[in-house]
C-alpha cells in the first residue's frame, strides 16, 4: 500500500506515523480543528452580514429626491400641535398664518 510518514498534528505538535493523510493525533483534535474551522467560517459571515446591514443602512438614510427632509417633518408637527393648541385643525391654522402673512407684505 503506502509508505507510513511521521507527522506533527496540527493542533497539538504530537508526533504521529500516518499511512494516510491524517492531519491529527487524535479524534479531540480533530474535533477541535473542525469547531475552530467552523467558528471562522460564522465569523466570516457574520463580518459579511454587518457589511451588508451597514450599506443597507446607509443607503436607506440617503436623501431621495422629492422626500422631505426630518426637519420639514418635524415643522409638521410642530404646527399641528400649535394648531391644537388654539383649537383648530392643521388646515385652518395654516390658512390664518397664510392670511395674515399676505396682510403683512
């Protein structure tokens, strides 16, 4: 068959006489080599999904033509609370502002 090679395992540094093309000294080490390959494998996808989600991100926070920025979002609010406050909707209140602003000029 083969010739039989001694060896170090790649886990432990044990010497070992292998007529195949055994890697380790022992089925714990072998264990272990497979966990760790495992572990960098989820390590290197979770890396990828991060990248992933922080583009998706920032890409979604991108300022799209014709959408209002937060600030005029927020102005409507503010508004339409002060409309509130005097009792009015949101529409008579920017129609009296509106009114009285083409008085002034």
């Amino acid at each position: 068959m083969g010739e039989s090679k001694i060896r170090k395992c790649i886990i432990c540094g044990r010497l070992i006489t292998a007529s195949r093309r055994y890697a380790y000294c022992s089925d714990e080490c072998a264990d272990y080599a497979r966990k760790e390959h495992a572990r960098a494998k989820m390590r290197e996808i979770q890396e990828e999904h991060r990248k992933f989600i922080t583009e998706t991100r920032q890409k979604k926070n991108m300022k799209k033509p014709g959408r209002k920025s937060k600030q005029y979002r927020n102005e409507l609010i503010r508004i339409a609370a002060e409309a509130r406050e005097h009792g009015m909707s949101y529409g008579q209140y920017v129609g009296i502002y509106e009114y009285q602003k083409g008085m002034k000029i």
